[in-house]
C-alpha cells in the first residue's frame, strides 16, 4: 500500500492512525499542498489519481492486478476497516456502530470542511477583508460544542464507550486542527479527556503531525 500524504493536514493524519492502529505497513508519498502557492496537489500526475485534487489517497492492488486509487479518508478508513477487519475499529453492536458514524460525520462533514485549505482559500479571494477567526469560532468551535455535548452522554474511556473507534480516529486530528486555528479549548472537558486517552496509544502517537518525515 502506498499512502499519498501531508504531514499537517487532518484527513491524511486520520488515515495514518488507522493505518497504524491496525498494524498496516504502507509506503508514503508525499504531496505538499502549499508547494509555490499552489501546492503539488494540484499537478495533472496527482488529479489522474483524484480529480478533486485532495488527499489522503490510497493506493492499493485491486482484485485483477494492478493499481487502485481510493480517495477520502472516511472511505478509505471503512475499506481498511472491512479489509483488515482486527483489531476493530467499529463495535459489534448495531447502534453502537451507529453512534461511532454518526460522531464521526459530525467532524467529517460538520467542522472539518470549513477549515479545509481550499475553502479557506476562495474565502480570502472572495473576500479578503473577512474576520477568518470569527469564521472558525463560529464554524470549527460551535462544532465542537455539540461535539462535546454529545461526547458527555455517549462517552466511555473513549468517545463512544470504552473500545477505540473510528470516531476516535477523526476526533484526534481535529483537535490537533483546531489548536492551529488558536481556538480557546476552555469547553471540550470530555474531547481533551478521551484525546489524552487515544494519545498514550502508540498507533496515534506515531501518526502525529510533528512525527512525519516531511514536516517543515
């Protein structure tokens, strides 16, 4: 497996601790995604692999040979998931799983978007005299506000229960995320509690952003 990665950018890390998590050997290639302004994501060799000009990309060897190309971290998590079914990422039981996913798109699909570096982009092109910090306090912090709240009734030693999921997986890079968006963290008790948890975990320890050998 080869893993089209960016030291600091939040999906690719959440890739990197499933990898990890689950004892996955891969090989890192990587893209750096501010390379000249720009950023190497955007080159026509790296778009054959996703159009959308995104990582995390993973490359695996599909059924008949040969190269494929899978691309969002949650999908490609999944992938891992059912591929290399232990240790678990997802609970056996039925809702439980559930709850995993549902705080999982939480941060996938409620916070993590509105940090993204092309939005963040087109926001100071279309508007360069918006106030970005009031954007993430609005955005990014209000997200973890009702992250927090749902983590205070769902929570175990980790986000839901007591077993690692995937919602672990994508809470810890968002946090790491939010830090460099200098958010005040004075209301997440339960996320800090549960990330400090994942933290002694070397599966995470490894994945992280200052561990990563294209780290400027």
């Amino acid at each position: 497996m080869r893993l089209f990665t960016y030291w600091r950018s939040s999906s690719a890390y959440r890739v990197r601790i499933a990898l990890a998590m689950k004892g996955l050997a891969y090989e890192p290639a990587f893209v750096h995604l501010n390379r000249d302004g720009q950023g190497d994501q955007h080159t026509p060799v790296f778009r054959e692999k996703n159009p959308l000009s995104q990582i995390p990309v993973l490359e695996v060897e599909g059924e008949g040979g040969g190269s494929v190309f899978l691309s969002q971290s949650l999908a490609i998590i999944e992938y891992l998931e059912e591929r290399y079914p232990t240790p678990a990422l997802l609970p056996k039981d039925l809702l439980m799983r559930a709850r995993v996913r549902e705080m999982a798109e939480l941060i996938n699909s409620g916070i993590q978007p509105f940090q993204n570096l092309s939005t963040t982009k087109f926001l100071s092109e279309l508007a360069p005299e918006l106030d970005k910090q009031r954007w993430f306090e609005k955005f990014i912090a209000g997200g973890l506000q009702v992250l927090e709240g749902r983590a205070q009734k769902l929570s175990g030693r980790y986000l839901v229960g007591d077993a690692i999921s995937i919602a672990d997986v994508l809470l810890v890079p968002q946090l790491y995320a939010a830090r460099r968006l200098n958010l005040s963290f004075d209301g997440y008790p339960t996320l800090l509690r549960v990330e400090a948890e994942c933290l002694k975990l070397d599966g995470f320890a490894s994945a992280h952003p200052d561990r990563q050998p294209d780290r400027e």
